[in-house]
C-alpha cells in the first residue's frame, strides 16, 4: 500500500506558519519586472512592455496578499513573533519584506518616467514611498544585528548565508534612490542631490557590513563545509549584494558625475572633475563586485552539486531564493553593458536574463502544487501538531541562548565542590 498522506493543514495553521520567507516571492518577481524593462535587446518592444506590465501586476498583488497574511499572522498569533525573532534563521527574512517593497517602487518610477503614469504628484509620491521603505530598511538592518547579539544563539560552525538579508536591505534601497534622483533633477535640484547623497552613503554601508558577512561565510565553507541540504540553495545569497551593489554603485556614481560640481571652483567637490573621479571609482568598484559575482557563482554551484550527490533537495521557500540574486547580478552586467558599449556583456546579460526568468517559471510550477495540498507552509520553528485554539510559547526553561544551567553536582553531607578531581573520586567510590 502507498504511504498514506499527512492531513491538510487548515487555513489558520497555515497563516500560523506563513514565515517571511514569502517575501522573497516579491523580490524574485519583482526584480523580472526590472529585467524585462532593462533587456539589452528589442528595447521598447511590445513584448517587453507586455512582460513589464505583467510581472509588475503580478507582484503588486502578491504584494498585498502575502503582506495582508504576514499581518494576520501577528494579529491572530502575537506570540509567535517572539519564537520567530529568536530563531537564528528565519528571523533573517524580515529583510525580505523592504526589498520586495523596493522592487515596486522602482517599477512604480518606471510606469511615470516612461510611461508618463501620474505626472508630477505620483514622482512625490514614489519619492515618500522610498523614504519609508528607507527606514524600514535602516531599521531591519541595525535592528536584526542587534537581535543577532542579544537574543540569538550564534555559532561559526552554523553561520550561513541567510546574514546576509537583513544588511542588503540597505543595498536594495539605495539603488532605488539612485534611479529616484535624476527624476527628481529638473523639480528640485537640492532634493535630487540629498537622496543621490544618501543613496550613496547606504550602499556604502550596506556593502562594508555584506562584504565582512561574505568573508566570513567564506571562512565558514572552508572548514565546515557547504550548508546542510534544507539551507544549501541560500549559497546563491552572496550573490545578491556584489549584484545590486555594483548597480547601485554605477546608479549613484552616475547621478553624482552628473549633478557635480555645482560650482566651478578649485576645491573638491566642487571640482569640474569630482562628479568623473566619483563616476570612475564607482565603475571600478562595481567591476571588481561584477567579477566576485562570477566568482560566487562557482562556489554555489559546486556546492550545490555536493550536497545533491548526497540525497535529493527537497522543495521548500528556500528555492526562491535562487531568482533575485541572479536577477539583480543580470540587471549589473547590463548596466556595465551599457557603460562600456559591450555587446560582449549584452549578450551575456541577455543569458542571464533568461535563465532567470526560467529559473522563476519552474520555482512557480513547483510552488503551486505545494500551495494546494499546503505542504509549503511550514515555520521550523514551530510543531505541527496543536490545538486550534491553544496559544504557542517556547518552553520557560529552554529557550535559545536563555537555557538553565545544570544544578551542582552535591552529595549528602558534603560541600560544594565541581572540580574533575573531586567528582572523579565520588564516582570511583560508588
């Protein structure tokens, strides 16, 4: 006989298990949108605009339905928010959710620049818009380190590249402030110069703090090996960060070569050439991002590789963390493309394009089917079997870096005394 199915979770359990790990459903179909606006061939096409209005459409209702779940979770299990945070893992995709946000905002800024959408007011709006999802970025960034060292069981042997997530929030954001600002020049030249500065100064951040987390992670694999097989596929994480920080650095760096010097004088920046010596070290910085890319590229697919031969990988949220790396390292090599009038990187951007889009039609298909007999809904940190209407609470004693000590060993009659020697002997003259 076939092994009997497990029984469907309910609807309320599977919003109890509904993990921040379904915001990088936004990310990966968000960033297509960016890609299907930005291909290096056929520009302007009618088929392009047709994939653009579709993956914006799409995202923009996965939007409001996974934020709409990610709320009624807190609401209807507040106590489910302290489990979460102390998880060493999972807590990590709370960064998910301002990089999904910033996906739209940048297709927002597409449909009024190029498509005329909203005029002026919808610009202001999208600008206040990225001001939110700026601090949000900011406080997921700052605030999950912090959780990190107060509230989190960490180890080097069980470090993967989940770090990453909340830190290229800082990343993500600044690149969309690097594409707000040249729209923003011919309304206000002050206000489209503050949000390239700060722009500039966030990925600067944000790369500082990934570029440390990637090192150690390279440190980790070397001794430790790849990720376990639930976690393996996170490898391609690395990627995000060199990606959509090489672009943001080439965005700014532009705009800055751009609206530099505002005066003419001998001093930097006002400079004639500050806003060239800016642009330059942004390409180069970008360059050499582009190039560690390819070279985590290889370490992932190695990895992955490994781990495979060992036993199949099974299908979980964690597959969705293929398409937004690869899509933001795509948007990177077109936008060097186009720096460097390459059609060596065109047609390389092209292929990678692509595959990303192959990449999310068969993370789609395999999702689906997991949607509908709710199998994906899964929080590793909480247990299946419960009672409807029975609230969850870890365990008093034991919680993740809070566990009790064990009580002195102590006999009758004798005093305190745990040293190896002594207990030693106790146990010999039993």
């Amino acid at each position: 006989m076939p092994p009997s199915r497990p029984p469907l979770k309910s609807w309320k359990e599977c919003i109890r298990h509904f993990t921040w790990a379904w915001h990088t459903v936004i990310m990966g179909t968000g960033v297509l949108s960016g890609l299907a606006n930005s291909f290096p061939f056929g520009t302007g096409s009618t088929v392009l605009k047709f994939f653009f209005m579709l993956f914006f459409w799409i995202n923009f209702l996965l939007f409001i339905i996974i934020s709409g779940c990610t709320i009624a979770r807190y609401v209807m299990f507040p106590e489910v928010w302290s489990i979460m945070l102390r998880h060493p893992a999972q807590s990590m995709f709370m960064g998910a959710f301002p990089m999904g946000a910033a996906t739209l905002i940048n297709a927002a800024l597409i449909l009024n620049q190029e498509w005329h959408w909203g005029g002026k007011s919808f610009l202001w709006a999208i600008w206040a818009f990225w001001w939110m999802d700026l601090l949000v970025s900011y406080a997921v960034a700052f605030g999950m380190v912090f959780t990190m060292m107060i509230k989190q069981d960490h180890s080097f042997a069980k470090m993967t590249a989940v770090w990453l997530l909340p830190v290229v929030t800082l990343i993500v954001a600044s690149s969309s402030g690097g594409n707000i600002a040249p729209a923003l020049r011919e309304h206000n030249e002050t206000i489209a110069i503050l949000t390239s500065g700060f722009s500039y100064t966030m990925v600067v951040i944000g790369l500082s703090m990934a570029l440390m987390m990637i090192t150690i992670y390279l440190a980790r694999i070397i001794i430790h090996g790849p990720p376990d097989v639930s976690l393996i596929l996170s490898s391609f994480i690395t990627l995000g960060p060199l990606g959509q920080g090489g672009y943001s650095l080439l965005q700014s760096g532009q705009d800055l070569s751009e609206f530099l010097p505002l005066h003419n004088t001998g001093t930097f920046p006002q400079s004639a050439l500050a806003g060239q010596m800016i642009f330059a070290v942004s390409f180069c910085g970008a360059y050499i991002l582009w190039s560690m890319g390819i070279c985590w590229i290889i370490i992932a697919i190695c990895s992955i590789i490994h781990t495979a031969r060992k036993g199949k990988i099974p299908f979980a949220m964690t597959y969705w963390g293929l398409i937004f790396p690869n899509g933001v390292f795509a948007m990177l090599t077109v936008k060097l493309a186009d720096v460097l009038d390459s059609y060596t990187f065109r047609v390389f951007g092209a292929f990678w394009s692509v595959l990303v889009l192959v990449i999310w039609i068969y993370v789609v298909a395999r999702t689906i089917p997991a949607i509908m007999d709710r199998s994906i809904f899964k929080a590793p940190y909480l247990s299946d079997a419960i009672a409807n209407d029975q609230p969850i609470r870890p365990p008093k004693d034991i919680e993740i870096g809070k566990e009790k000590p064990l009580p002195p060993l102590q006999l009758p009659g004798q005093t305190q005394d745990r040293s190896y020697e002594t207990i030693v002997s106790i146990a010999h003259n039993r």
